[in-house]
C-alpha cells in the first residue's frame, strides 16, 4: 500500500472520529471548542453541545431541533452522558425507571416461585420497553400498575431507604472501628519498644553498678517485660470482647416492622410407598411367646420346628382373627339393613294401622344376610 493510501486512510478515520464530537445542532466541533460539553435527553437521547441546550430550552420546552424528532423537552431533562454508547444509557434509564415502580420484595410473597415469576414478568416488560415491542401496552401497563399499587411501591421506597441508611451507618461503623483497631495497634507498638528501650537501659544501669549477677539480672527484664506484655494483651482482648457485645446487642435491637412473615417449606420426607399405612397393631402388642398347655407339645414337635414354622406368626394371625371384631355391632348393622330393606308401601300401611287403632302387627322378614 502505498503512503499516500495510508495518509487518506488515517485521515478518513479521523473524520470519523470527530463526527461523534460535533453537536448535531450548531455543527460545532470539539476540535475548535476542547471545553464543549454534550448533554442528552431521556425523552429522545438525542445529543447536543450544552451552548444550544440554554440557547434553545431557556425560554421554556421547546421541540427537539434534531430533524425527524418531534418530541417536546425541557431544560431540567438534559444530563450528561454516563455511557459511551447511547443504547447502553438508554437501557440502564428504563430497568431504573421500572425498577421504581416494580420494587416487590421476596418477603412480599408466600413461595420463592411467587417471586420468580414476578421477576420473570417484570423483565419481559423490560425487554419490551427497551427494544419498543409493543411500546404503548407496555406502557399502559407500567402506568397502571403504578396507579394501581401507589401505596405498596412508596412504602417499599422507604424501606429500601432505610436498609440503605443501615447500611451506610454499618459501614461507617466498621471504618470506626478499624481505625480505632489500627491506632490500638499503633499505640501498643509504641508502648512495647518503649518498655523495651526502658528496661534495657535498666540492665545497663544495673550492670554499671555492678549489682548481682549479669545473666540473672538479664532474666529479671526480661520476664518483667514479658508480664507487662501479657497484661497489656489480656485488657486489649477483654476491651475487645466488650466492643463486640455492644455490637451485637446493636444490631440485635435494630429491627424492620412491617415485613410478612417469612414461611419456610418443610423438609422433604422420605419416600413411603405404603402411603402412610403400617402394619402396626393397635390393639394388642405381640409377645414373644405364650405358656399355652395345648401348644407345648407343637413346639415340642420337630415337624414344626425343622420346616422354619414360627409361632409367633401363629400368635399375630390368631390375636388379629380375635380383635378384628371388635368395633363391629352386628345388631346395630343389621337393625339398618332391615329398616333399609322395607317397602314404601308397606311402611305406609304400618303407619295407617298405627293411626286406626288396629291391634294387628305388621311384621316384617327380611332375610338373613349371614
């Protein structure tokens, strides 16, 4: 490629390069004005240099002098860019504004798959309003919804405010508390050389005066240093301890009111494939074995005993075949079999009869069911 390609090539590039540096408006470059500012709208995301906002907007809204925009503005609108790409502002401004109006909370709902969903819906009418499918059903919805719950949304406005707050005091709590860590620090350093430096200098005024032993004088020191030491850390940790309790019965107090009661689902029982049934006996508890006169001799009988019989089957099936009726009146169930099995007509002759003083008696035979 030959350099003047190359010259034409660098020089197109920076011509476009600079068309993202021109307001659309004045056609002012940054180029000739390095201190130019360029402003947008929520309304239309349109960019122009700040000279033509206040020459433009002063007076009142005006129209968008950009060529096919008919939206109306306002001074008070226009903010400076966050982002280098448009979309990317006007992305972030829309989930903002939705997310003040759809602020449902988990405690707010009874199931983690209640709030799921909320937040499933809540991002398909983001996706909508961010890419205009069906721009003005989306936005009849967010304004209805608004409407609708104006309550619920201020009030979990202030409570994310206040756990905002909290959080900000918690964290400047915590900056408290690491500098005051950081100067204890500081102070025990300067404490510890100086009590270093003081009983050095007390070995040496002792060796000068040629008192006692140099080895035992050299041990007392250093075990008096080490004391101090100890004591010296022993106080820190108990202050420490304190700081902590005090901290903890601070958090303890502070408290949200207001929220739903969280429920927890309960844990997952294991699988039963008798559907709760059990072949537990209600009436009776199964002994090992009976003293029965009769039975001695099977179980003195190795017939029984060497094909694997077992009694105590024996003694289930018989208890079970004897309690089994308990519970059950046979007379109360057959007294409504029979009065279920009378005709029509013959009760209606039976009361006529009751009626004309017959002395007669009207019986009735059912058949025995058993």
């Amino acid at each position: 490629m030959s350099r003047v390609a190359q010259r034409g090539g660098a020089s197109s590039a920076n011509r476009a390069g600079d068309g993202e540096d021109i307001c659309p408006v004045c056609k002012t470059s940054r180029y000739l004005n390095p201190n130019m500012r360029f402003l947008v709208n929520p309304e239309c995301y349109h960019k122009m240099c700040e000279s033509c906002v206040d020459r433009i907007f002063s007076q009142g809204p005006a129209q968008c002098p950009v060529a096919g925009c008919r939206r109306t503005l306002r001074k008070n609108k226009f903010r400076k860019q966050t982002f280098e790409d448009i979309q990317v502002e006007r992305e972030v401004d829309i989930r903002r504004r939705v997310a003040d109006v759809f602020n449902r909370r988990e405690e707010d709902f009874d199931t983690l798959l209640d709030y799921n969903n909320y937040l499933n819906d809540v991002e398909d009418l983001t996706f909508n309003l961010i890419y205009k499918i069906d721009l003005e059903e989306s936005e009849k919805k967010v304004e209805s919804y608004r409407l609708d719950n104006e309550q619920s949304i201020s009030q979990n406005k202030a409570l994310a405010s206040q756990e905002s707050q909290s959080a900000e005091m918690r964290k400047m709590m915590e900056q408290e508390q690491a500098k005051l860590r950081r100067e204890a620090a500081r102070r025990e350093e300067e404490e510890l050389r100086r009590e270093r430096e003081e009983g050095r200098q007390e070995v040496i005024n002792k060796l000068a005066a040629g008192d006692g032993d140099a080895s035992k004088i050299a041990r007392e020191s250093h075990s008096i240093v080490l004391k101090k030491s100890s004591a010296r850390r022993a106080a820190l940790e108990r202050q420490q301890q304190l700081t902590n309790e005090s901290n903890g019965a601070t958090k303890t107090n502070f408290s949200i009111k207001g929220l739903k009661q969280k429920v927890e689902p309960e844990p997952e029982k294991p699988y039963d494939p008798f559907g709760g049934l059990s072949d537990a006996r209600d009436s009776y508890v199964l002994q090992d074995d009976y003293d029965v006169d009769w039975l001695r001799s099977f179980k003195q009988d190795p017939r029984h005993n060497v094909g694997g019989y077992d009694f105590k089957e024996f003694y289930d099936r018989a208890l079970c075949d004897a309690f089994s009726g308990l519970g059950v009146f046979i007379e109360d169930e057959m007294a409504g079999k029979e009065l279920s099995s009378i005709a029509p007509g013959s009760v209606t002759a039976a009361a006529q009869a009751v009626t004309e003083g017959n002395t007669n008696e009207v019986k009735i035979i059912a058949e025995d069911v058993f």
